[in-house]
C-alpha cells in the first residue's frame, strides 16, 4: 500500500501536465472569443430564442474544431515557435509532444466538433466548421511565412463563426449571417496589423510576415487600418436596414466603429508603440460590444 501513494502520485501528477499540454495545444481562451461569436450569429438569427442544450453543443462544436485549427497551426508553425518567448514553451517546441500526437488530437477534435454540428444542427454547419478548419490550417498558417496576403486569407475562416452559427439556426446563407461575416472580416485586418506591430521583433525572427508594408517604420500599415476600420461604420447601418437589429445596435455599432477608426488615425500619427496597442485594445473593445449591442436590441 506504502509503495502504490507514489506510483498514484506520479501517475497523478502525469495527467495533469497532459491536461496543461493539451490545453496549451487547443487554446481554449483564444477559440472562446471565435464561439463567442458563433452563438451570437445563432441567437440573431431569426425565429431563434436561447436554448441550454443548443447553445451548449453551438460552443463545444466550435471549441473543438477551432482547438483543432489552433493544433495544426501548432504542428505547422514548431519551428518558429521555438524562436519566439511567447511560444517556445509550448508542448512542440519545447518537446514534451511529438508531432505524431499532436496530429491525432488535430484530427479527433476538428472532425468530432463538425460531425457533432452536423448532426444536431445541420450538414451545412458541419461543412462550414471544417471549411473553417482547413482555411486556417492548410492555406492561412503556412502563408503566414510567404507573405502578407495571408492576414487577407486569415480573415476568411476568422470570419466564418457568425455566419456558421446563423446556418445552426436557419440552415441557409442568409443575408443576416453574410453582414455578420463583413462585420468580422473587416474587423480583423486593423487588429492583426496591429498586433502584428506590436510583436514585430518576435515575428521576424520566426520568419513570419503579417505587416502589409513588411516594415515597421513604414506608415503605410496605419493607413491600411485605417481603410479597413473606417468600412465598419458605413457596415454598421445594414443590421437595422434588414431589420436584425434596431437603432440602440446600429448606433452603439457606428460609435464602435469611429472609436476603432480614430485609434487607427492615431497610429498613422505617431506610428509607435503605444498608438499600436490602442488599436489591438480598441478591436477587443469592438468585437464584443458590437455583438452584445446588435443581440441586445433584438431581444
């Protein structure tokens, strides 16, 4: 008995750091934000009304097919991970995962989280998720070393989860879930850029090239956030124009929009470090409350 409490303990103390591995390998904090916004497509979707049991398997599909994108985005990118502080702790580079296990907890989670969408919902929901999965895997990540096109490829699957979860409720491709897709399509090119400005140094080194203008000095990334934020407040009036949501929505959404743009004109100004995390500060901000304010005015 004396001799089994360490062999326990071990054993114990093994699963746990598995846990902490796979965690750090599906991401779960970051693909939260991207389920976020697939349950909020659902619920603005017309004829819908907050259901436990739907919302619930909504999140965990999504959580599993975009655990699985962030696993193979792991796989592909091991190398550069391992030049980078943020990263090179992770299981890959670090050495605590083979590539092997990795690719068998990829495969279980992306094709489990599109077959349980499939299933409860609808094929067509199942098609998108791992659409979705395949975009960011398998063009976006490796693209992410070639050139800057691939913030542009990125966007595309980056964008999908709202338009995914109005498919859950409608099964169709409504117009509702495409002006939600433009919402977070455009939405994700100042954030990148500027998150891409921020840790410029760091994503040098691991050769991967986000900046429009590949050089940080240059203003021309600015100018590009500044484009991209300015459509959102044009975008903001066609919930109300369709009727998705009302004048509370639109005008909370346009405000959300000027306040994201004039971050961005700040960093064309300055073009330092502290404008540059204002606009990756202002595109948190703008996301949820955008959401939130357009679901909140429906119900």
């Amino acid at each position: 008995m004396l001799q089994e409490a360490p062999i326990k303990a071990k054993e114990s103390l093994w699963v746990m750091a598995k846990f902490k591995d796979y965690s750090q390998l599906l991401k779960p904090n970051l693909s939260f934000m991207v389920v976020f916004s697939s349950v909020i497509g659902y619920l603005l979707a017309p004829n819908t009304s907050f259901e436990w049991d739907k919302v619930l398997t909504l999140f965990i599909g999504g959580i599993l097919v975009t655990g699985g994108a962030n696993t193979i985005n792991q796989i592909l990118e091991k190398e550069g991970d391992a030049k980078m502080k943020r990263t090179m702790y992770r299981p890959l580079p670090d050495g605590r995962m083979s590539a092997a296990e990795a690719w068998i907890i990829a495969g279980i989670a992306g094709l489990a989280g599109a077959l349980l969408l499939a299933v409860v919902f609808n094929p067509l929901a199942g098609i998108l998720s791992f659409t979705s999965l395949m975009l960011y895997g398998f063009a976006y990540t490796p693209m992410k070393r070639v050139h800057p096109v691939a913030v542009l490829i990125g966007a595309i699957p980056g964008a999908l989860p709202p338009l995914l979860g109005w498919v859950a409720a409608t099964g169709s491709l409504g117009v509702g879930g495409w002006i939600l897709f433009l919402i977070q399509f455009f939405w994700q090119f100042p954030h990148y850029w500027a998150i891409g400005w921020v840790g410029y140094d760091e994503y040098k080194k691991a050769g991967i090239s986000m900046l429009p203008s590949q050089e940080r000095s240059s203003r021309f990334t600015a100018l590009q956030c500044m484009f991209y934020s300015i459509i959102l407040v044009p975008l903001a009036i066609t919930p109300r124009v369709i009727g998705m949501a009302g004048n509370i929505g639109m005008w909370v959404s346009i405000a959300c929009g000027i306040f994201y743009f004039i971050a961005s004109v700040a960093f064309y100004i300055r073009n330092d470090y502290k404008s540059a995390r204002r606009v990756m500060f202002a595109s948190f901000i703008y996301l949820p409350v955008v959401l939130l304010a357009l679901l909140f005015d429906k119900m």
